[in-house]
C-alpha cells in the first residue's frame, strides 16, 4: 500500500492523511481505523503518493447505502450536541465557544471542539454533557488560526483563506519574514483574519532572504554604469535598484537592473 490521500473526519477541518489502496475521489464518504475506533470522513484530496517510511492509518472501506444512513443521522446528533454544548457552557459562566461536533460511527462518542481565550477546567462540563448526551465526551480546544480554518473567511486578498482552501498544514511564520518583504509592520496590513501573521508571508521568503544577500542596503555606495552612486531602495521583484548621485548641488535619479551594478558585500 503505497497511496495516501486526506480525509476530514466528520466532514471537519483539518483534514487528516490515511493510507489507501480503493480508487476514491474528493467528496466520498468513507470509512476510517482511529484511536476511537471507526470514524466517518469525506475524502479532501485526490490520491496520491506516500513515501516508503511514511506511515498512517488505514481507511476500512467506502460508506455504503447502510452507513450513509447511519451518519445522516450522526449529523442531526452531532447538531444537537453543538447547541446543548453551547448551552451548558453559558450556564456554567464558561468562556467558550463550541465550533463543531461529530459523533464516532457507533454514536458512542461526541468530539466536541472550542475555542476560548485562555484555559478551561472543563471538568465538570464534561460530566453534565456526559449526561446530557449519553456518550462519552472529548473535548478539543483549538487555535485562533484553526479557527478560521473551520469556521471559513475571506482574506484581505478578496479570497477564501488559503488555511481554509487548500492548506492542510501551517507554517511556521515570524515577523522577520514581514521585515524581510519591507512590509509595513502594521497589524492591520500582515495579520490574518485569526489575527495571526498572514500564512502567505512565508510563501515568497526564501526569495526576499536570496534577493536580500545580492541587493545593496539602503545608503551603500553602488557602481553603475553611470558611476558610483548611493542606494536607495530595491525592487526585489523586478531585482531593480534605484540609485542616486550627488555632484555638488545637483542630485540624480537612476534605476538599474542588479546585473548592471557593483557593490561591497553583495553576493552574485
């Protein structure tokens, strides 16, 4: 068995990779191995190939017309279970907020996510919905970046979240990737919609870390065809320069390609 694909189990983000050998296509209800014992998933990707030392677990089979109906009535439990959550949970004075809810295929267990701005003894919330519900209960407290992931947006490109289209993983992102692109270091322009840097920050870096090395700093002296100037900014998409020189009283402008310039320290 050598395919993988991505599965959300209980049709919820993130998706998880199972190993496979049945012929699936995106949008299948399936049936998973786990920790919990078999659990439903919608496959998210199209299969593909797996390394030989990876290992994951395995999908039981695709649902069949028994299964479907089982997990139909899985989704109006797991509704139910998302609103007495909710409920108990406000009674309790607890601050949290309950994101999704999906039940094992045999209905014995609800998986309940949240999200909350700090910790939650939840202790005694697990005991009344254990109750309440008659299943055993998990509870999951997720990111703000996973958050979004769940719950969907629409970023300050004019586009569905990457996190929320395609992105199964996150990446780690820092602010020196921001610095890197000379972006504004304002919040409001390299946060997210979960109010975490935008992932698409670390899409392009290596790029601006490699144009870093070989373009002047601002304020080095530069030769150019025209003669030595002194930098003044980069275009590191274009790989331009712009640069100025100073004679006397006089001042010009000029913009060269990378090629064309000189410069200590700066790498070809």
């Amino acid at each position: 068995m050598n395919k993988v694909v991505s599965i959300k189990i209980g049709d919820i983000n993130p998706a998880q990779k199972f190993a496979t050998d049945l012929e699936l296509n995106v949008g299948d209800i399936v049936i998973t191995e786990s920790p919990n014992g078999a659990e439903w998933g919608v496959v998210a990707t199209p299969v593909g190939d797996c390394g030989k030392t990876d290992k994951f677990a395995n999908i039981i089979r695709v649902a069949n017309s028994t299964d479907e109906k089982v997990i139909e009535k899985l989704k109006l439990d797991a509704k139910t279970a998302l609103r007495v959550s909710q409920e108990k949970a406000e009674t309790g004075k607890l601050d949290m907020k309950f994101l999704s809810a999906y039940y094992t295929l045999d209905g014995g267990k609800v998986i309940l996510q949240f999200s909350s701005p700090g910790r939650i003894d939840f202790r005694e919330l697990v005991r009344d919905l254990a109750f309440a519900l008659k299943a055993r209960i998990e509870l999951r407290q997720i990111g703000a970046r996973d958050e979004v992931k769940l719950a969907g947006a629409m970023g300050p490109c004019g586009q569905v979240c990457c996190c929320v289209r395609y992105k199964e993983d996150f990446e780690n992102v820092t602010i020196k990737m921001a610095k890197n692109q000379n972006l504004s270091l304002n919040p409001q322009k390299i946060n997210g919609m979960c109010g975490r840097l935008l992932c698409c920050l670390a899409y392009e870096n290596a790029h601006y870390v490699e144009m870093g090395e070989k373009m002047p700093k601002y304020g080095q002296e530069v030769n150019t065809p025209d003669g030595k100037g002194i930098a003044q900014g980069n275009n590191m998409l274009t790989e331009k320069v712009n640069v100025k020189f100073q004679s006397g009283d006089t001042t010009k402008y000029g913009t060269y390609k990378l090629c064309d310039i000189n410069c200590k320290g700066c790498k070809k």
